[in-house]
C-alpha cells in the first residue's frame, strides 16, 4: 500500500487511481526561459521517484508536465533579446530535454507546450465567463472573481476574511498576501512587442495560472489523481488552478496535490547575487556526473529542505563507488550478469536480502522517505560483502535482482549512460595480462606490485569470481 502525505488535506493518505489502475498525474514543468537550475531538478527529481514508486507498486501512470513558453518571463528575454518567442524558448526547451536525460528521469507521457494550447485557454476563460466568476476591466483584460469561489484557500489554508482583499493581481507570480482577483486573460501591451494572440475579449495573451488548468484538464481529464510541484507553487499558482477548475466544471479538480520543499545550497537561498546559484550544466563542467547530482537530490525526505553543498557531492561520489564495487563484485560483467537475472527462472533470494527489500519496500511506500530506503541499500551491500565469498551463482544472481529492484525506483545503480567502458590501452591490457599470471601462480606481491602500476596509469583493477576488470578513475 503506498501512502503519501496530501497538501490538501494535511493528513498521510493511501495513494489509489481514481479509475483502473493508472495515475493520473500532472506536474508543473520548466517556465524556458532560462536554463533550469538545481533547486527546480530538485522538485523534477521527487517528482520523478514518485512516478517509479507508483510504477513499483504495479500501477500504471500517465504523466503530464507543461511546459510555460509564455508568461512575464519568456516575454520580457524574447523582447530584449530580439528574437520570436519561439525562437527564445526552444534552447531552453531542448536544454531541459537534455538535463533529464542526465539526471536519468524518466520521461512522460506529454510535454504540453503553452503557446500549443490557447484555444483551450480561451475556452475555458469564456466558460468563466458564463458562470459569472470573471470579468474583464477596463484595459481589456479578465480576471477571476475569487469572492465569488467560495472554496478559495482551501489548499493554502488561508483565513480568507482577514486578506487583503479586492486587489487585481496582473502579474503572473505575486505574493501570498495580495490575495485578491487574478488574471485570466492579460490583455495586450506595447512590451509585449509580437507576442499575442486574438480573443473575445481583444488581442493578448494568456495569464500563468489558466495554462495548466486548461492543459491538465485536456490531458487527464476533469478530475484526476494527482497534482505536485515545489512549495512554492502551493499559492498562489495551484491554489488559482483549483478555483479556475472547479468554477468551470463544478467538479473536484484534483484528489491528491503533493508538494517538496525548497533546496538551499549551503544553508543559504540560491541567488546569482550571493555566488550559489548552479544550473546543472555548471556542476557537470565542475567535473560531477548526473549520477552523483541525482544521488543528493533524492537522499532526502522531499518534505524537508534539502541543504546541497559540494561536500555532498564528494560523498555521493563515494557512496556510489561502494555500491558499484559491491554489484560487480557480484556481477563480474554487468550487462551481460543482468541478462542472466531477467532470463533467469526461478531462484532464492537469501533471506537476509529479502528483509533488505521488505525494509526497502517499506519505507519507498511510506510517503518516499528516501532516506530510510538508502539505509536499507546500505544494508543490503554490507550483508552482500559479508557472504560474497560463501555465495553460490545463483545467490548472486538473486542478490543482483534485488538491487536491480531497488533501483527501479532509484535510478542510480545501474545508470548505464555513464558506466560506459572506456577503451583500455594496450599498456594497461598487458600489465592485466602479467597480473592475471602472476594471481594464478600465487605471486600475491607482484600482483600488487602490478595493480599499483595499473592505478599510476589511472585505472582501478577490481577483482571478482569471474577475474579483474578496469575501469577508469573519475
């Protein structure tokens, strides 16, 4: 049974679809126009270890992350750098693709791009419109009537009767004390240079928040199950998504909304201003791999802050090289062992890593706490180093599913697009070849002698049941 903790009802809650055995799950995406940086792949990253543990559990999912390529933001740097909106935003675009390629989250099921959807945007603002809960203004702009939704702040908990009220709120991102109308629809203005679009209510553009009611509501339907993205956009964004919903369809919008909590580098918020501010690409130059990135990002319960710092980094290094020296130390060749474990029939799991992954499947279904799952990890690599020496084949391979099960949800042991084989040269093959020879006739030293050769050319030899392999120091 998988639990997690709903934003809406402040309360620890079984996670079930609505309908079949599929989620349905929309999450609030990039805004392009700017690469990404790390605090926003901290919420694509829980986001994306809720999305395997929903598939761990047997469920299908059917994902949808929007992709914001017009608002204040991709405007404002698509004017001032003198080029179309389209132009401006597909950089980023196809940076971000690249970032979750790196990061080795999986991707979903529809990228809805804004600029694709504003016939559904207008839609849905005319069906308000209808119903009474918007108006427009004089300058041609519409705005939500949030007097006139009696459920407005049920997500934020907002004492609404003591906000400042009767405000029009014209800016995509605002404060949470400037509770008060909002825009649907932002009419047009001179700096918006090219960037408009035709509507009843003149020419314009789409205000934030009605984007991702429109899109989620194209793509999962009235109501779905599941809804998340940072704190930061609990309010006024998903608070102003429910409102705009539930006003047009009279329906619930979302049964479960879930939120991560903001990441901080060094116990400081991000800024360029302060020197913390890091987008992925800047920690990969730093010499850092998606792996190591990844491993920060979800090794910690995505309810609390997460502090990241370069310390952090060095000790994901490390704690992923035990991992990996304990799966090949298990596996000889990797791909070729993992191939044995999915053709393999039948075979018994030592109960100690049986108890591992009890302890692993626990703690991934109470709400992701990640860090209870790594300790089961843990556990289960020293227990495997424990009795790798008295292991038959078949327990080896068993032990190698169990990890390999882990990680569906992880994503970080097997992460094959950086566990490449590098080629080896042919001076590091015959110092391999020499030390293979002296290891069969016993000569102990000189294969240390050998190895300390092989690791001042820069490989590390490590030593398995199937013989020594190389790789490549980082």
């Amino acid at each position: 049974m998988m639990n997690v903790y709903n934003s809406l009802t402040r309360r620890v809650e079984e996670l079930k679809p609505l309908e079949g055995n599929e989620i349905r799950l929309y999450t609030c995406g990039p805004t392009v126009y700017n690469f990404a940086h790390i605090g926003n792949f901290r919420a694509y990253a829980f986001e994306d270890i809720l999305r395997r543990v929903v598939q761990f559990n047997g469920m299908k999912i059917r994902q949808v992350m929007n992709l914001t390529d017009v608002d204040d933001k991709t405007i404002r740097g698509a004017n001032a750098a003198g080029i179309a909106l389209t132009d401006y935003t597909k950089t980023y675009k196809d940076a971000f693709f690249a970032d979750l390629k790196k990061l080795n989250i999986q991707p979903a099921e529809v990228y809805p791009a804004a600029t694709d959807h504003i016939p559904e945007m207008i839609a849905l603002v005319q069906k308000l419109m209808e119903k009474g809960v918007a108006y427009q203004s004089e300058d041609g702009s519409v705005y939500f009537k949030v007097r006139e939704f009696p459920g407005y702040g049920k997500l934020a908990h907002i004492d609404f009767d003591n906000q400042r009220t009767g405000l029009r709120c014209a800016a995509d991102e605002y404060d949470k004390e400037n509770v008060g109308d909002f825009a649907l629809w932002k009419a047009w203005e001179e700096s918006d240079g090219p960037v408009g679009w035709d509507s009843p209510w003149g020419r314009g553009r789409p205000g934030w928040h009605i984007e991702c009611s429109a899109m989620s509501m194209k793509y999962l339907g009235e109501t779905f199950d599941l809804h998340t993205g940072g704190i930061d956009n609990l309010f006024p964004h998903h608070e102003n998504e429910i409102a705009q919903a539930e006003a047009a369809t009279g329906k619930e919008f979302v049964r479960t909304w879930m939120h991560c909590a903001h990441l901080r580098v060094n116990g400081e918020k991000m800024s360029k201003s302060a020197g913390n501010f890091f987008t992925l690409r800047d920690l990969l130059e730093k010499g850092y791999t998606g792996r190591e990135i990844r491993y920060v990002l979800i090794n910690a319960h995505y309810r609390t802050g997460l502090n990241f710092a370069f310390t952090a980094l060095e000790d994901a290094r490390k704690a992923l090289d035990k991992i990996d020296r304990c799966v090949e130390g298990i596996s000889g060749s990797r791909v070729e062992h993992v191939e044995r474990v999915e053709s393999a029939g039948h075979i018994v799991v030592p109960e100690w890593a049986k108890k591992c992954l009890a302890e692993f499947t626990e703690a991934v279904n109470d709400d992701l706490n990640l860090p209870r799952a790594f300790a089961a990890v843990f556990d289960l690599v020293r227990q495997t180093n424990g009795a790798a020496a008295t292991m038959t084949k078949e327990e080896s391979d068993a032990v190698l599913g169990v990890f390999k099960r882990m990680d569906e949800v992880l994503g970080v042991i097997f992460f094959e697009n950086e566990k490449k084989q590098e080629e080896v040269p042919a001076e590091v093959k015959a110092l391999l070849d020499a030390r293979a020879e002296a290891r069969k006739l016993k000569n102990w030293a000189e294969s240390d002698r050998l190895r300390d050769e092989i690791a001042a050319l820069g490989w590390t030899v490590k030593d398995s049941r199937d013989g020594q392999s190389v790789t490549k120091k980082s």
